[in-house]
C-alpha cells in the first residue's frame, strides 16, 4: 500500500499556500518533486482513510480528495479548474471519476475520499465524457497553437492531447467569443480574452493566493467572462500585478510579454529573491543565457509559489544598459571616469587605502557592508576591514532601519531577530501589526496575514496612517490605533498598562520562563497611573477606550502575534518601543510557540543576515562583541590577524570624522548612503571629504558619484550565495547567468584583501559558509550541502537544533529568563511649533524598493514615478492646495520640493511621502535625531511646513547640475590601454 499518511512519506505540497500539515510531509530540496502539481491542497488530519484507486491501495489523510489522492498513487487526472494551491470548484468536469457504489461520474477534485472508497479514473465512459467536455472549450477557442505563445506550455494543449480530441463537431461559424479584443494595458502581461476558458482559475488566485479580489467572473452561461475590477483595463484596475493569475491560467489567456517576444523558456535554476526581507524563491526560467521569467517556486518555504510585482516582473534592471560593465578610476570626483583593468583597478584601491594609513593612521578608513549582498559577500568585507586594515570601522545599511531590533530584542529575549516563521500567522488569533505596512514592503507575506484575517484573526494597526492591510477584504473591520508620529512607547506602555491592572497577564509563562523580580520592577512601572490609556491620550492621539479595546484583544487571544517595522525602529526611542512590545508579548505568555511571537518585518531582502554577519562596529559574527578576549582569540586563530578589542565607528560617527578631516578613506559595497540616510547634505559633505571612495555597485547610484573606484557589482542573478530573511530562513542564491564585469562580489573583495596583502583565498561562497559556521554559534549546523538537502534552514542550526529552529524560546531563552525592561517614554526632540506645524513621516510602496536604483529601472516606474507628499484635506484646504500642486517642504535642516497628493489616510497634521527617488531629495530634510541606543535614524518623525511653489528647491537644482555632470563623466569615460599580446 502506498502510504501518503505516515509524516515520513514525501509529499513535497504539503505546505502548499500555507494549507499543508504533518499529513504529507516534504523535508528534501528537490525542485522537481516541486514541478508536479497535485490537483488540490493537502489536508492535515489525524484520521487516516484506505482506499483503491486504479487497483493501487494508497493510504491518506481524511479531507484529501480522490484526484490528490490519485496524483499522490502516480495516477494523473485531467483537468483545467483545478490547482493545487486553490480550493476545488469543480467547474471544467473533465476530472469526473466513477466510485463503486456512486450513481454517475462526480468530479475527482470536489469529492473527498472515504474508507474503503474503489475509484476507477480510466475506462471508454469517462473517456468519451472528457472528450465531449473538451470538444465544447475547444468550439470556442482559437485553434492558432503554432503561433500561440503557450505553445508546447499550454495546459489546454495538454489536456485535448490526453483525452485523445481530435475532431470538433459542432463548428466555429456559432456565437463565440473569438473577436474579443487585446488587453495589453499591463506592461508585464497581456490579457487575450478570446482564448479564455472561463475555469475561474485566475479570478480564485486573486483571491484566494493573493487576497485582492480584483478579477470576477462578469455575465452568466455562455456570455460570462474574466473580468478586472468593473470591466476596466488591468492597469486601472485594483489589480496589484502579483502575477498569480498569469501563473494560474492554463491557456496563454493571460501571459507574461516577455515569453510573448522571447519564447517559451527551456530550462530554469532555483533561486532567492533580491528584494524585500520575505526570502521568496524563485525558478529563473532561462532560455540559454536569457532570462525570460521569474516564477514562484513551489518549493519556497517562505512563499509557497506565491510573488509580488517586483520579484516576478522587476528583474530587468540586471541587463539594463545603465549597469557598470567595467572598473573605473578617477583622482577627484571633478575628472571623468577612467575605465581599466581589474588588476589596474583594485592596486589602485588598495595603494590609495595603504596611503591613507601611513599618513593619517590605522583607523582613518573603514567599510560599509550592503544588507542587499550575500552572508557571504557580507561576511567578507567586514573580515577584510577588521583583518586586512587593523580597525572596527565596519557598519551597515541595517544601523538606519532595523538596529534597534537587534538591541531590544538581544536585551529582553537574548537574541537579535524575531521568533517566528511566516506560516506561524496562520495560527494567529489577534494580529498587531505596528509601524508596518505589509502590504506595500512586504506583499507576499501579507497575503498570507490577509488569509488568515479572512479566516477570522482580528487586526489591529498601530500607525499613523490608514493602510492598506485594514481595508482587507472579507477580512472583518480592524482596529485602527492612528497614533501621532514619535509616540511609540507612550502607546505600548498603555497597553501593557491595561494588561497588567485589568488582571490579563499570563502568570503561568511570567513565573516559569521571566525574572520575576525583574517582573516585578516593571509591573510597578507600568502600573503607574501616568501609563494610563487617559493620562497619555493627548500625547499619543488615540483614544483611551480604542487602545483599552486592543489591549484585551491581544492579551486574551488564543494566540497574539505581533509584527513590526520601521515605523517602530527608525525613531529617537525605536530600541524601547522594541523592548516594550518583547514586555508585552512576555506580559501576556505569546512567545514560544506558533501563532504568536515577536517578528520584525526586515525592509530590504538580506538586513537579518547583514547583522549576522558582524557588519557592526562593536560585534564579530554571530553578535559577539569585539572586547571579549576569548571570542576574539577565535577568530583571530582562524583569520591568522590580530583583532582591535575597541568597537569602530558607527556609519554617522564616520561621517563626522570625514568632515572634521580624521575618517578619510572608506569601502562602500552594494548600499547607497548619499540617497538613503538621513540629512543628505550632511552625507553630501561627507562623502566629498573622503580622500578615496571605493564604491562596488551594479549603477552609478548617488554615492559612487562622490567615488573615485568604480567596482562593477554582480547583481543576484550572478552570483551563489545565501540570504537570510525576515524569519531567519536561510536561502540559496543560484547564479543563473554569467556576471557582467565577470566576477562575483566576494570574489571582488578576495582581491583586494589579497591586494592589501591579507590572504583570502576561497574558490566558492560554500567555503565561505564553511568558515562562518565555524565561528558564529548559531550557524554551527549550516552547509551548502544541508541547504540542497532542506531548501532552506532557520537560524539558530546547531548541534541542539540540526534541521534549524522555526520557532524560537520555546522551553527557555538565550539569557535563561525573559527579561522585563523599563520602557520610560521620553518625547522626540523633534517637535511642531509655529514654523513647523507637521510632522513628516517616511514609508514604501508596492511598486518600488528601497532607493529605487533596481526598480526605476524596470516598467515598475508605470505605477510611481515620483514620490509625492501625502497630505490630509483639511491641511490642504487651510493652505489653497489642490492635488498635483508643487509644495516646498521646510524642515529645520533643509529644503524640498514635492508634487501634492490629497489623501485622508493620514490624521491631520501628518503629512508623509517615501524616498525611491534620488531627485525628491526625501532625506534632505529628515534631521540628524537617532535613537538613543544605536544612532538608527528617527525618519518618521520631522517637523516641517509646507507651501506652494512654482520651482525646484535649491537643492534640488544643484542635484540636478551634479548628476548631469557625473553621468557626463560616466558616459565620456576613457577606454582602458588594449593589453599587450
């Protein structure tokens, strides 16, 4: 008997779209176990059910269904509807079966199975049924196979051949729907609705995979059809362009243009996306060195065959024309570009750093790694500042967003990430999201929330403004704390305050897994009548009885969750609002189990691993501090140099000391400083201070126009690696074609360690990881060879934990017992008077990442090719703007000019707009105010005020001059000497 019962039986969709359990179970990397689609989700029960499919015996959960089941035996049922990451609806009829005992031929996908059940899937009756059901889609469907674009990968295709069509007798001259006209609205698909089937396919993954709703069925009979929104083109849709209903479509109905021009690829490579903290997989669908598509793997742990627009559409900019090609080198920012060697270019590097040592001393140059590299490539840069230059001057793109988080959280729960898995949600009973927006920074792990809110959990949103996330569909009415900008803590504070004088903490947990006289400390605390809801109302904004309201939802949930962002982190007190929302998960007992947890919501796709890896000043690998002895003896066994026991400079500490003249060279790898951290024209000076910028990137962004080497960058497409994401899921990165300049980036950082005279000397990122296992404790347990065999591992990986940790505390902490920390509130600096009545504050959307250098350059830029300023109806109406009006934006430190967008998803007196254009110069005006414990800067809350303008701001005009003058430099670039033969 085949046995798909027993959890060590593979069944590699057993976590498909999150439905699966420990029914069927899939715990090998095996992209084609991934390729097969079984029909319908898995089911997890306890009950198993017998039955004969075929004449074979196969033994599976209760609630499979015969066609899975049959698929699970080897036996495939034809079919068009169904799909086993949606629900059966049971509409085309061509999986319709006989079952002994059953009167007529039910479909296979609809009918679960019985004990005892005897399925027969193949004989002459249901033959000629299938076969008349696909002579009548047939009769309506264009027969131009040769030149359609699914040719040769068009289930329709499949289907006719399998059923053995090959006569349609009813015509084509009767109504039909062939002359229905080309959507072409999209810039990634086409919609071509004469081919459409109307299997409802798409309309079920809008909604059920990716929870938009914005395609129905519109009509009834014969004349019902696929339809965006109220009937409009896609692109003024609802539509988000996730792509799931293109991968969901069996006819080329819906179909990416980029097959369309190149052609049906031929074969793929598994690989990790390169854009947010989610850690998607992806199958690089290649024809020969071409990619052609970008589609969800199946096998992803972390998005089962799920996307979002810039992961599945977005990854044009990797052959865009803009990229580096070959390294260049220049004397001053004021000369143009000189292009050259490798060789030529990295001993110049290195010279220009030696140099700067012998004159202004050991700790005058420093590195910045990139949280958009590799661990590996990550790993490397900061081995080669602290063993090839003698100094801790290492930090990163994570110290401006999620710092705070490895702070609060080490100090509280004894480790620096969040607990969970992204599948813990689905077993969330009250979901507080706070300082997020999942559905913009993180849209394929919002979908799966949004499931789970339709399910039942209930929402609430701490945030100034009104996302997307509590407009869910069918997903129930959220609760919506829209708290003033810069008023975490005094927020969570009354939470906990509310938890712990209405009696609703969970002793149990407090006495067995916390300090209890730390406990006790803080219960006093936040006791205080001045924590009250009341007492801090007019500070924070929100009303008592609303925060009251979700302080009992949370604390007496079944199951409470939290999830967080940079609205709680890039602030003067983001450490403490993390240290008070750890106090309250451990107040209430949510930690240590699935379905609740503390998880920060890493913004770009390798934060959490550029933290691991000892990208800051004060920590080696795996958060070991520098000044201790015996953890610094290690590496210095291992790397063969002697190690600086003091802690370096922080990235704004750099900065200082570049402008006061002491800080005078530093190695930029994969991260744009100029454009994304905070008052720009302080980074501007800089950056202009340095003696010798290396910038090692994919374009010409803004930092590398203060440079003087060039490195040409590899983007993720090629290059091997890992990434860690937001769950501390670590992933492959599979090269998928041949870098441009021809290198790898740790292999550019190899040589210019070896150039400094610091051996490195690996011949794969694998030995790399090697070496970080042997050093950082948590990864003890990572190999190349163990990732090819679970497709992914979480953090911690040793010898307690060997396939890794899902689910983090759950017998005890790092530290032993939780720790309760006093979360004091102490208001921002940063204030509103008079001259500066609005608080600005920062985010993401859909559409673009980060600073935008990878997606402007794809036709993302069709949906936001500027970035605007967000402002209430009421503010607007007080100074005469209308939408689409210029605003100069005034902050104590500088000066802007945006275009106008009403909007009431903010409160009154909150304006806000986001920072994935250069030109918007969005942190020229944010302020130099950090947090207290890490120096992450405070970007969502500003002062400024705003008034209507007729020209571009001051400096904006002299970004516009300096840019246009770079690219000159960059385009009029000389050629390097021919080699010699």
């Amino acid at each position: 008997m085949l046995n798909y019962f027993d959890p060590k039986q593979a069944d590699p969709h057993a976590f498909n779209a999150g439905l699966g359990g420990v029914g069927e179970y899939q715990n090998t990397f095996n992209p084609a176990f991934f390729d097969r689609d079984l029909g319908t989700p898995a089911r997890t029960s306890e009950t198993p059910v017998e039955l004969t499919i075929d004449g074979t015996a196969i033994r599976v959960p209760e609630g499979t269904s015969v066609m899975r089941a049959a698929a699970l035996a080897g036996i495939t049922i034809p079919r068009l509807c169904a799909s086993d990451n949606l629900e059966a609806f049971g509409s085309c009829r061509l999986c319709a079966v006989e079952i002994e005992g059953r009167r007529g031929m039910p479909a296979s996908c609809t009918t679960p199975v019985t004990e005892g059940m005897n399925v027969t899937t193949q004989n002459a009756k249901i033959a000629k049924l299938r076969r008349n059901i696909m002579e009548l889609y047939i009769s309506d469907h264009p027969l131009d196979c040769l030149t359609c674009p699914a040719n040769g990968d068009c289930e329709l295709q499949d289907m006719a051949g399998v059923v053995g069509l090959r006569e349609v007798r009813y015509g084509f001259d009767g109504a039909n729907h062939l002359d229905a006209e080309i959507d072409d609205s999209n810039p990634y698909f086409s919609f071509d609705p004469s081919k459409c089937i109307v299997c409802s396919r798409c309309v079920r993954a809008c909604g059920e995979v990716q929870g938009t709703f914005a395609l129905t069925i519109e009509g009834r009979g014969f004349d019902s059809k696929v339809a965006a929104s109220q009937n409009e083109p896609f692109m003024d849709s609802e539509c988000v362009s996730c792509g799931a209903c293109v991968q969901a479509c069996p006819t080329s109905t819906l179909m990416e243009k980029s097959v369309i021009e190149e052609g049906v690829p031929e074969h793929s490579v598994v690989t990790t996306c390169a854009y947010c903290g989610v850690g998607c997989s992806f199958e690089a669908q290649m024809k020969g060195d071409k990619l052609v598509r970008m589609v969800p793997y199946k096998g992803g742990d972390a998005n089962h065959g799920h996307s979002c627009v810039k992961g599945r559409f977005a990854f044009g900019y990797a052959t865009h024309k803009d990229r580096i090609r070959e390294p260049m080198i220049r004397d001053s920012i004021d000369q143009p570009w000189r292009a050259v060697s490798w060789e030529e270019a990295i001993s110049f590097a290195a010279r220009r750093l030696k140099e700067i040592q012998n004159q202004y001393g050991r700790d005058s140059v420093g590195g910045i790694t990139s949280s958009r590299c590799t661990n590996e490539e990550t790993y490397l840069v900061q081995k080669l500042i602290r063993a090839a230059l003698g100094n801790n001057n290492t930090d990163t793109c994570a110290r401006v967003c999620h710092s705070p988080t490895g702070y609060g959280l080490k100090t509280t729960l004894g480790e620096s990430a969040g607990t969970q898995t992204f599948d813990s949600v689905m077993k969330a009973d009250t979901i507080l999201v706070i300082g997020a927006n999942p559905t913009d920074a993180h849209p394929v792990f919002a979908s799966q929330m949004k499931r789970r809110l339709r399910q039942g959990a209930t929402l609430i949103v701490a945030d100034p403004r009104r996302i997307d996330l509590l407009n869910t569909p069918h997903g129930g009415e959220g609760m919506h704390l829209a708290l003033k900008p810069g008023t975490n803590v005094a927020l969570v504070n009354a939470l906990g305050h509310v938890v712990v004088t209405e009696g609703l903490e969970d002793t149990d947990f407090i006495a067995r897994r916390c300090d209890t006289e730390g406990y006790q400390r803080w219960r006093e605390f936040i006791s205080d009548p001045r924590h009250a809801p009341e007492a801090v109302e007019s500070e924070t904004g929100v009303p008592a009885d609303q925060v009251r309201r979700a302080a009992r939802a949370y604390a007496t949930a079944g199951n409470g969750a939290i999830y967080y962002g940079l609205g709680v982190t890039e602030h003067s007190q983001g450490s403490t609002t993390v240290m008070a929302i750890a106090n309250l998960a451990m107040a209430t007992g949510n930690i240590g189990r699935e379905g609740v947890g503390v998880n920060p919501l890493r913004g770009q796709n390798n934060v959490q691993g550029s933290c691991d890896m000892g990208s800051f000043p004060h920590e080696l690998p795996g958060y070991q501090h520098v000044a201790d002895p015996d953890i610094r003896q290690r590496f210095e066994t291992v790397w063969n140099a002697k190690l600086d026991d003091e802690p370096g400079l922080r990235i704004p500490n750099m900065f200082d000391a570049a402008i006061n003249g002491t800080f005078k060279a530093l190695y930029v790898q994969g991260e744009d400083i100029a454009q994304s951290d905070p008052n720009t024209q302080h980074v501007e000076s800089a950056l202009s201070a340095l003696d010798c910028l290396i910038v090692q990137d994919i374009f010409l962004n803004e930092t590398a126009k203060y440079a003087h080497v060039l490195l040409p960058g590899a983007t993720f497409l090629e290059k091997n690696g890992t990434f860690t994401n937001a769950e501390r899921r670590i992933n492959r990165v599979r090269r998928v074609m041949p870098p441009v300049a021809g290198k790898e980036d740790w292999e550019v950082t190899q040589d210019l360690a070896n150039a400094l005279g610091y051996p490195m000397n690996y011949s794969h990122p694998s030995e790399i990881m090697d070496e970080i296992a042997n050093l950082a404790p948590t990864f003890t347990g990572v190999s190349y060879d163990k990732l090819e065999k679970l497709g992914s591992i979480q953090w911690p990986c040793n010898d307690d934990y060997p396939l890794g940790t899902p689910t983090m505390h759950g017998v005890d902490f790092p530290i032993g017992k939780g720790h309760f920390a006093i979360t004091e509130y102490v208001a921002t600096e940063e204030r509103v008077n008079a001259r500066y009545p609005l608080l600005l504050t920062t985010g993401r959307i859909l559409s673009q990442y980060n600073v935008g250098a990878q997606t402007r350059r794809t036709a993302n830029s069709s949906w936001h090719s500027e970035d605007v300023l967000e402002i209430h109806p009421a503010d607007a109406e007080d100074r005469g703007l209308r939408d689409g009006d210029w605003l100069g934006i005034r902050s104590r430190v500088g000066h802007t000019v945006l275009r106008c967008r009403i909007s009431d998803r903010m409160a009154p007196g909150v304006v806000y707009t986001t920072f994935h254009h250069p030109g918007s110069g969005a942190n020229v005006i944010t302020t130099d105010n950090s947090d207290w414990a890490t120096n992450c800067p405070e970007y969502k809350v500003t002062a400024v005020q705003v008034e209507k303008v007729s020209q571009p701001s001051s400096w904006q005009q002299q970004f516009q001059r300096f840019d246009e003058r770079q690219q000159r430099y960059l385009a009029n670039a000389e050629s390097p000497e021919p080699a010699l033969k």
